[in-house]
C-alpha cells in the first residue's frame, strides 16, 4: 500500500455494536497503513449521526459516505 495520508486525522465514530467495533477497527488499520492519523470514538447512536451531521466524524464505517464525501 502506498502511504498518502500526509498524518491526516480521520475522526471515526461508531456505536458499540459487536459488528461496527470490528468494523471500525479494521477500517482504522487501514487508514493507519496508508499514512492517516485516526482518532476512534464510541458513542450512542444518536450521539454518532450528530456527530457526523456536524462534521465531528468523516464517516460510519459499516459502509455510508458523509453528505461532505471523504473517503
């Protein structure tokens, strides 16, 4: 993999479902490997699609783009 991020901080939120931890930290491994710095946070649903209404996250890693398009 070709490093590119340029330590770019990408902030992740995700709910603390058995399914997006181990989503989101395979996500993070990857982003890391390609030169991203990248910031995990566990919140409440709710909490999570606020937080990426407002720009707080880049994106829910299960598979959904932000209206802002990162990624």
């Amino acid at each position: 993999m070709e490093k590119d991020g340029g330590g770019i901080l990408i902030k992740l939120g995700y709910v603390e479902w058995d399914s997006e931890i181990a989503s989101t930290h395979v996500v993070k491994h990857v982003l890391m490997k390609l030169g991203y710095d990248v910031e995990l946070k566990a919140v409440d649903a709710g909490v999570m699609w606020t937080g990426i209404g407002a720009g707080h996250f880049a994106l829910w890693p299960p598979g959904y783009r932000t209206p802002r398009g990162l990624l």
